[in-house]
C-alpha cells in the first residue's frame, strides 16, 4: 500500500507488453489451428469473440480499480492542501461509466455473438 525503497515496484510498459504478447501468442494459435484445419472460419471468430469479450471485461475490471485509486490520491491531496477536488472527481466517475459502459456493451455483444455461434456450431 506504501512506498518502500525496497519494495520492487511493476513497470507499467512491461506488464502491457507482456499482455499484448500474450494476446499476439493467442491469436498465433488461432491461426495456427485455422490452418491445420482444426476448425472453420466460424471457430475461428468464435474463439476471437471469446477473446475479445474476456479481454473487454478485464478493461471494465481494471478502469474500475485505477479510477477508485485515483479518486482516492485526489480526495487525499485536495485534504492535504485544502482544496476542493470535487470537479476533477466527478470527470473521473464520468470517464469510468463512459469506459466501463463501453467496453462492457463490447463483452456483452460479443458473449450474444458466442452463443449464437456456439448454438449453430452445435446444428453443423
């Protein structure tokens, strides 16, 4: 919760460039199986909508979290300085409904997307 000098801090580019690998691994083996024709082109976007939709709710978990953390460095600074940061605190909450409603609406349409697949993949 504090800073140590220690303590061994992440680094934010590392950690995205980690999940981008990650993410770039995963669709390496979607293509890869396409290829061997594992599956069709509809399992293909099946497993992208699956991705996709695990990706959008993680955005939706982690623009939550980072926004409480900055209401909570603001509301400490404006205490400690005697200033008012209700302004800069409402523009983050309507940042993060505007974020979380998007990319929630994107997990939500693309787990129907699924579904669908997943319910004629099922009649093939």
């Amino acid at each position: 919760k504090y800073f140590h000098p220690a303590s061994r801090r992440s680094i934010p580019m590392v950690t995205f460039l980690a999940l981008v690998a990650l993410l770039v691994g995963l669709e390496l083996v979607n293509i890869t199986c396409f290829l061997l024709k594992l599956y069709t082109t509809e399992g293909m976007i099946l497993f992208n909508s699956i991705l996709l939709a695990l990706v959008s709710m993680v955005c939706v978990f982690e623009i939550t979290l980072f926004s409480n953390r900055f209401r909570t460095v603001l509301k400490t600074l404006g205490a400690i300085n005697q200033v008012s940061t209700d302004s800069q605190v409402k523009r983050i909450v309507w940042i993060t409904v505007t974020g979380n409603l998007f990319f929630f609406t994107r997990a939500f349409l693309e787990s129907i997307l699924c579904v669908w697949l997943l319910l004629w993949w099922k009649d093939e």
